[in-house]
C-alpha cells in the first residue's frame, strides 16, 4: 500500500488538477493541512517535499508553499489513463483493475475520455505535453486508421514520458508497447466453434474504424478459408463509431436493419464484434420471428454483463486469468522502473451459452 503522505501528495496534486491552480496559488499552511487531512505534520512535509521534487509546488522562505501550475512530470506519481468511452461496457472494469496497481505502487491516476475522436485525443495529448504525468496508459482513437496525432506521441516520446497502449497501437508509432486481446486467434477460435457445431454460412458484423475489428475479421474468415469453406462478402456487414453510437441512441439501428434484410440471406451463425452488438441483434432476430439459436446463432466477445441481460444469453469470448487493466498497469509499472515495454496479447476462452446451442 502507497505511504500516508504519498496519498496525500496524491490528494493535493489532484486538487491542484481539477481546480486548476495556477501558478503562484498559496497552499494552505502545513497546520491547516494537519487538521484538514487528520495527518501528522511530519506526513504534510514529506507530502510536500514531493510535489516539490516533481515541480508541482515551490517553497518559499519564510511565506508558504506556492503552487507552479504544474500537476505531474516525468519524475511525478500521476498516471494518465486515456480512453475512448468512459461508459463503455468494459472500461470501467479495466480502469478498477490498472487503478488499484497503480494505487498500490503510489501511483494516482487522472482520466480522460477522447469519444473515439481524433480530435479530443489531440486536444488531450496537447495537455499532457504542457503539464507532463509520470507515464501514459492509452486506447488510440479510430486505430484502425492513419493518426494525424502521431507527431504529438513522438513528442511525448521524446519528453521521456513512458507510453503503452490499449487494445491497438498505431502503425505508424513502431516500438511503443500495447496491450492487446487475441483478436486474430479470438476470430478464428469462434468461426471454428461455428463450424464444428455444423455451420457452413457463417456471417459477421464487425467494426471498421478500431484495429481489433478488421483483426477479428481477418480470423473468423482465415478459419473459413482453412476448412475449404466458401466465403461471402455479402455476409459481412461492417460499422463505425457513429453506427454505434445511432444503435446505443436509437431502439431501430438503420446498421443492424441494413444486415438483417440485406446481408442475412442464408447465413445460419453471426460472428459478432463484441457482446453489445450481439445483444441488439439478438433483440432483433427475435423481433423479426427469427429464433435463436435454431435459425440463428450469435457468438461474440468480452464475456460482459451483456451476455447474460437478454432474452437469450450469449456465448461468448473471455479472459478467464489474465485482466487487461491489471496486465497493462503491471507492463507500464515495469516500464517505469527502467525496464524495456513488452506487448502481449491475451488469449480468449470460450464461454459457451443458449446463443449457440440448441
């Protein structure tokens, strides 16, 4: 557990943060902190010899402690977590998972969310330049696309400030670290389950603008190929983040309307990206007349609370040991402490439910 006045230097960093303390802000007197955190003084000295060591305060003579404007460096305790969707289905467990290492270690964290736009990353990224944080935890936005925002990473790279991605990195940023699910290998684990169980017209609706969807794709349609199957394009349909974001908003997705009355055909099992998908398009089979599993069956991925709130739970991909929050807060921990990034991909499991079997 992080030490009482590495909380502390924790809770006044972040205070600073979300206030936004400019330069030149007195702090409170170190007996003002005494009495307001219940800590000893000698836990506010060392709490303040901290921020002072990472630039965020400066002493002066006789005054007081005067803020610097600045939350975090290279030497600090502050960990940037940026994602897509702070709501998404799966970040909040990844986030609890990296933030608890972090913790552990006397690491705070601040969080952002970019919406999957490029533009908000960027946005982001000009701020952390400005006021650096001790390393980055990052899932790139549309990284299945060239980034415009890879001048501000190699920057940051230059800046000496560690980095590892979630999820996908970006091609163009060759060397930096990422933490990723088996996306290829998930792909070809569940169109091989299909087939077993005596699939032959299997489709798919991935997404188009993240790198683990094409990647997903890529597998499923490799474990067709490889048992002599025929492979449809028209069976495949494909959506982005706004396709997305219309299915979460609208109880009518124009995206799951468009597969069910022009890409279905024959198709008897549907590869879904991932569980949220799958349970939309579950709920409209069913509204359709279209049962499931006996006309359809639906498998995807993540293994999420999705997979068992609808009608028909769902088979689905998991990471039965290995949590993605905890084993990129450990990579990036290791990364800290001066040893060379390693990207890993995690291997899925397969856990079997009614959207499969009859």
């Amino acid at each position: 557990m992080p030490l009482k006045y590495q909380l502390l230097a924790d809770q006044l960093r972040e205070e600073m943060r979300l206030h936004d303390w400019k330069a030149g802000r007195r702090l409170p007197t170190e007996a003002e902190l005494c009495r307001r955190f219940h800590v000893s003084r000698q836990t506010v000295r060392r709490a303040l010899q901290q921020l002072a060591q990472e630039g965020a305060v400066q002493s002066r003579q006789g005054s007081g402690t005067y803020a610097t404007g600045r939350t975090g460096g290279p030497d600090g305790r502050q960990v940037a977590v940026i994602s897509s969707f702070l709501d998404d289905y799966i970040f909040p467990t990844i986030l609890h998972d990296a933030q608890n290492v972090f913790a552990g270690r006397g690491y705070s964290t601040v969080v952002f969310a970019t919406e999957n736009q490029v533009s908000r990353e960027r946005e982001i990224l000009l701020k952390l330049l400005e006021r650096p944080v001790a390393a980055i935890l990052v899932e790139g936005s549309k990284t299945a696309l060239p980034s415009p925002n890879g001048d501000l990473y190699q920057r940051l790279r230059r800046s000496g400030t560690p980095m590892l991605f979630l999820h996908g990195a970006y091609g163009e940023l060759a060397g930096v670290p990422c933490i990723a699910d088996d996306n290829y290998g998930g792909g070809y684990k569940l169109a091989r389950y299909l087939i077993d169980r005596g699939h032959r017209s299997i489709g798919g609706i991935f997404k188009s603008d993240d790198v683990q969807g094409p990647q997903r794709y890529y597998g499923a349609l490799s474990a067709i190929r490889d048992r002599d199957l025929p492979i449809s394009d028209r069976r495949f349909c494909w959506y982005d983040t706004q396709d997305r974001l219309d299915m979460l908003a609208q109880q009518d997705s124009k995206m799951l309307r468009r597969f069910l009355t022009e890409r279905l055909d024959d198709v008897t099992a549907v590869i879904c990206y991932n569980d949220e998908v799958a349970f939309h398009l579950i709920r409209a089979l069913l509204a359709m007349g279209r049962r499931v599993p006996e006309d359809v069956a639906v498998v995807s991925f993540d293994n999420s609370y999705y997979s068992q709130i609808g009608p028909v739970h769902i088979t689905s991909l998991w990471h039965r040991h290995d949590r993605m929050g905890r084993v990129a807060a450990e990579e990036l921990i290791r990364i800290l402490q001066g040893h060379p990034g390693v990207s890993r991909s995690l291997d899925w499991e397969l856990m079997e439910r009614g959207s499969s079997r009859s």
